[in-house]
C-alpha cells in the first residue's frame, strides 16, 4: 500500500467513525447513562413535562416571560412543556398555533449540549427557576434536554399524525404493561369529563407528540411507568398500538 492511499483510507475511516458517532450520539448516550445517571435522565423527563404537580409545588402567579398574548395563565405556564413542546420544537412545531402558541422557541439546538451550559439556561432571568426548581431538580432537566429528547419530526408524520412504528410489536407491549391500568381497549382511564372522554386512543390520535413523551418518561405525579429502558423503535410501535385504539 502506498502512503496516500493509507492516508485517504485512515482519513476515511475517521469520517465514517465521526458520522456514526454523532448520527448515533442520542442512543448511545442513553445507553452510556448508567445508574443514578439513567434515575437521572428519567427524572428529567418527568420534569420537563410538569415539574409542578411531580414536586408538589404551589404556584398561583403566572411566569414572567410567560407573552401576555398567550392563552394559559397561573401554573401552567411554568412547565417546559407550556413554552416549548411536546414535541421540543416551540414555534416551528405543534405550538405554532392553537390555544398553546407562544411564539417561543424550541429546545432542540441544545441536544446533546453539556448540561453544564443547560443549566445557566434554567438559572436565567427569562427562566427565573432559581430559588424555585431545587438545583439538582434543574440538573435531571437538563440530562433530559441533553440526552433525552428526540426529533419527532422524523417518527410521527405532521399531515396524518401518525407514528411509523410497528402495531403487532407495539400491541405486545402495551398489553403486558400497560393494560394494568388503561385496559386492553385503553378506556379504563378517562382523561378528561364522562361528556366528553378523552382515553388512549383519543389522545395518541389527537397529540401523538405528548403521548410519545409520556410513553417514554410516564405521567407526572402518578403511578404510571416509564419505558425508557425500551428502544425508541419500541417505543414507537407502542404509540402506533395506542393509535389504533377506540377513540370513543
Ligand atoms: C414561560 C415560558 C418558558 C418556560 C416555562 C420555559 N422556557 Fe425555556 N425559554 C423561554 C424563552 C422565551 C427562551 C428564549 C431565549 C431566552 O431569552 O432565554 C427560552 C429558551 C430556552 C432554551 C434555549 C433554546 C435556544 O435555542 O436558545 C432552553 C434549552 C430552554 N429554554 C429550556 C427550558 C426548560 C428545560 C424549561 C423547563 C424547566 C423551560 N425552558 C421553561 C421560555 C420558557
Ligand atoms: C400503574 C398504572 C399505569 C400504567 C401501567 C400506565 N399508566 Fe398511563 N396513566 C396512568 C394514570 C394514573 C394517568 C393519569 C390519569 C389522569 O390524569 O386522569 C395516566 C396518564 C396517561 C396518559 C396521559 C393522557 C393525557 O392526555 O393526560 C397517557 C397518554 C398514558 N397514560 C399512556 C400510557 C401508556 C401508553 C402506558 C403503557 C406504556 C401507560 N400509560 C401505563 C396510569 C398508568
């Protein structure tokens, strides 16, 4: 072999070595994050959706960056969710119109950034948590914004709302967990008032994005489990599942 082509092959290697390591950096991470790190990153997840009912808190006033043209007021408007997303992508997602828009942007250009810079985030003025959120409440957010959060632009299609995963696999899953609590037909548990119900079915259909989220992290403040020990193309076959579940 003769010196350039060593190189130009060591060169391409590395490439090929570089594209994998970030193409893949999200999986890997999750899979790196071992122990209290993973508790970690799964108490993120929870928090990011409502860290308010999970800690408990009492919040009466609204959040001061909350833009006074929004709709929600009080509680609501401190969790992540409220101003960037079920889907983490504020304005240029599901958020850009409808009773949650805000206008704000979302949380995806800080994936897989160093919590350390995260939290500065958090600290802000905008974000005012300090001396609200405890500190190492804060640090399992920021492991989940890292870490955690996923493009579900490239899962769950915009125009029909659905998920690309698998519903045979999916069902599989969902009918040794959580069946326990939402039934084999997912209408165990109402969500919202007997006139106008609002089950598994209805909700996946409706907002696919949030029910991604809950089916990865659980539900604030209750019982329900996390399957974040499952692949996201698990994960993914369960809300194809939940999708094909009566919607009344
Ligand atoms: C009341 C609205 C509001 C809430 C609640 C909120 N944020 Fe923000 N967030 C903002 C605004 C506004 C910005 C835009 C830039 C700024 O001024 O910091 C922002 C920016 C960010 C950014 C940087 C995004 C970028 O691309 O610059 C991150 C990361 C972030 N927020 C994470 C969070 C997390 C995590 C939570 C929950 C603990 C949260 N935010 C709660 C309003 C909010
Ligand atoms: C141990 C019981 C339990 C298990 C197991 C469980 N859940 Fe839940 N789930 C709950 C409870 C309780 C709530 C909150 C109900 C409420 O707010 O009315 C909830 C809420 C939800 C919501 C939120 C709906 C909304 O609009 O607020 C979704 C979606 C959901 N569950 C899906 C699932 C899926 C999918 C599984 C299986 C991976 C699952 N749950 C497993 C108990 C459970």
């Amino acid at each position: 072999m003769n010196k350039l082509y060593k190189l130009t092959l060591l060169l391409l290697i590395s490439i090929c070595a570089f594209s994998l390591t970030t193409s893949e950096l999200h999986g890997d991470q999750i899979e790196k994050l071992t122990g209290w790190n993973f508790a970690k990153l799964a108490r993120g997840g929870i928090l990011y959706d409502n860290w308010v009912s999970e800690l408990g808190v009492e919040i009466k006033k609204t959040h001061p960056s909350y833009p006074a043209e929004g709709k929600k007021k009080g509680a609501a408007t401190w969790r992540c969710k409220e101003c960037h997303g079920w889907d983490y992508k504020g304005e240029a997602g599901a958020y850009r119109k409808g009773s949650h828009h805000t206008g704000i942007v979302g949380i995806r250009a800080y994936a897989n950034q160093d919590p350390d810079i995260i939290i500065k985030i958090l600290l802000n003025k905008t974000h005012a948590y300090k001396n609200i959120v405890p500190e190492e409440e804060l640090e399992a957010i920021t492991f989940f914004v890292s870490y955690g959060q996923v493009d579900m632009d490239l899962y769950i299609d915009r125009s029909t709302n659905k998920s690309i995963g698998d519903n045979s696999n999916g069902g599989r899953i969902y009918l040794a967990t959580c069946v326990k609590c939402h039934g084999a037909d997912g209408k165990e548990i109402n969500f919202k008032s007997a006139d106008k119900p609002v089950y598994i079915g209805t909700a996946s259909n409706k907002n696919p994005w949030e029910t991604l989220h809950k089916i990865r992290w659980g539900h604030p403040g209750s019982q329900m489990i996390s399957l974040l020990f499952l692949n996201l193309k698990e994960q993914l076959d369960v809300l194809s599942f939940c999708q094909s579940l009566p919607e009344k």
